[in-house]
C-alpha cells in the first residue's frame, strides 16, 4: 500500500455534509467563508518535491518489487507530484503579495538552495515507502536538513524524512516496519482533530482571532486543530533536539519543531497546505471555506516565522 491514498481516486468528501460531533465540536457559530488577505510583503520560497521521479531515484528494494510495473508506477508518483507541488504554491501565491518560488526536486536540494537563496523551504509530502528511494537521496537529504540555517516547513511525507535524518524510524500506524506489511495498513485520512501542547509557540499565533471566520478558539475549548490527514505512516519518536506541538490518539507526533543551533524546522504529519485546494473546489471570486482554516493560518505563519528568523540572522 503507498503512504498516500491518491485523492483523484478514492476521495468522496462531501465538504458540505454536516458533521456529527460531541458538544464543543458541534458548534458552527460562524460564517463559512472569509476574506483571505494578503500580509506578507514579499518572500522567496523553494518548494521541494519529495515524490520519486524517474528510475535513478530507485532502491534495489524498488525494482525487485514493482518489476515491469516501475514505470507504470513512477508514472503515478509524477501525477500525485503535480497536484502536491500546485497546492503548495497556491498557499504561497494567496498568502503573499510578491512571492519568489522556485520547485526544485528533493536529489537537487542542496545545489538549489545555494542557487537559489531562499528566504523558506517547503517539503512536500511523499507517496512511497522510503526503502524504494535510493538510499543515496535519503543519505544526501540527511546531511543537508542537519546543516540547513534556511527556516523549513516539511509537510507529511517531508516530516517523517526530516525524523529520519535525526534518528527517529519510520513505522506503520500499528508500529511495525514499512516492509512488513505494505497492503492493508490503518490510515489516517480526511479531517481529523488533533491536540495542541504547546499552545504559546508562535506558530499557533492568531489561531483565535477573526470571530467571523474561525470555527473555535483553541485556548478556550480544547486546544484542537482541524487539518487534513492522509497517511499510513509515522514516527515511532520525537527526535533528539525537537519538541513535540501536536499530537493525536492514532499518531503521537503530529507536529514538532528544532529551534538548536540556528535552525527552524517546522514538522506537521498533516496536510495544512489543503486549504486553497478545498477553496478551488469551490470557487467564489472573493471568498473562502474555512474547512482548513486551521492549516492556512499555520503556513502563513510558518512563513512570517521564516521572515524574522532570516531578519535575525542578519540576512
């Protein structure tokens, strides 16, 4: 089974079909659409795709499994990779003024960074087992995201790569090792609920403000985000030198983040960059569901976040 159910084929989400959930939950005391502006000035952003991309980026793990298949596979990564990449430069196009983005894939990160210079880094999310990449990119990526003083935001896929390169392991949602059971594994998928606990991080910023648009305020209730899932594996630990900010009963570590040696690496197990994908799904000239209102909030902050943290390093 991949670590991603591929949306184009099996989403069936009804957005406007109500939710039955237990009192705070059950509260829509809001508008379902807001004005989305624009407060981030100008940024330069290298968008990285983590998905396969050609036979080169194969293990022998890979090849002996898909066999004849691979190219019929890789075909499918490209086409999953297209819809991750658009989704991710939609948030940065909708959020800021004047962005700078650059889309560069995961094997060509470090040239590109130095090329490139960005202000942020973005990680999307994978759709493979990591024992099908060459161990190569694992090893290159590793040594690139331990030296990196470019801020980081790994989504999904990006986040467990990102645990991997510090020591954590990469397991099923049932703890057992990704080539132990490929077919028929538990996933998280569609929105989900997790669990702040560490509310006064700055990345939670201005969760609670906006009474038109936020569906609940986390400080109040239950310090609960509403973001997207989609996946069926995680981290068995929170690495040496990262701090946990999100959990959930199915996964623990749903967000982290490494703030040693001037580094900022923002972790989410979750798709917050779904939020302008649910509003082309809906298109209104000026107007925006809040369904992940949540997770907008949050790349928009990551990327304020980057913004100062460049400033004070001098950049």
């Amino acid at each position: 089974m991949s670590q991603e159910i591929p949306e184009t084929l099996t989403n069936e989400t009804q957005p406007d079909m109500p939710e039955l959930l237990q009192f705070p939950f059950n509260q829509r005391a809001f508008c379902r659409y807001e004005p989305i502006e624009k407060r981030i000035e100008e940024i330069r952003v290298l968008v990285v795709d983590d998905l396969l991309r050609d036979e080169g980026d194969l293990s022998e793990v890979a090849r002996s499994e898909w066999g004849k298949t691979a190219g019929l596979q890789l075909k499918r990564e490209r086409k999953i990779s297209g819809m991750a990449m658009e989704n991710i430069v939609n948030n940065i196009e909708r959020l800021v003024q004047r962005p700078t983005v650059k889309v560069v894939h995961i094997s060509d990160l470090d040239a590109a960074t130095d090329e490139f210079k960005p202000d942020a880094i973005v990680l999307s999310g994978t759709l493979r087992d990591f024992d099908y990449y060459d161990p190569n990119i694992l090893e290159e990526f590793g040594s690139f995201i331990r030296e990196t003083h470019v801020p980081v935001l790994a989504i999904c896929g990006g986040h467990q790569l990102v645990g991997l390169s510090f020591g954590a392991r990469v397991v099923t949602l049932d703890k057992q090792e990704q080539h132990e059971q490929r077919e028929n594994r538990p996933v998280e998928y569609q929105y989900r609920f997790v669990r702040i606990t560490e509310l006064n991080d700055p990345i939670f910023r201005s969760l609670n403000e906006g009474a038109t648009g936020i569906w609940q305020d986390p400080t109040k209730e239950a310090r609960i985000l509403r973001v997207w899932q989609n996946h069926g594996l995680q981290l068995d630990r929170v690495p040496e030198g990262f701090n946990i900010l999100a959990t959930s009963y199915l996964c623990r570590n749903q967000m982290m983040v490494r703030r040693l040696g001037g580094q900022l690496i923002y972790t989410v197990q979750f798709h917050l960059e779904k939020s302008f994908e649910d509003w082309n799904k809906s298109r209104t000239r000026w107007e925006h569901p809040n369904e992940s209102r949540d997770g907008r909030i949050l790349f928009e902050n990551f990327l304020r976040l980057a913004l100062e943290h460049q400033s004070s390093a001098g950049k």
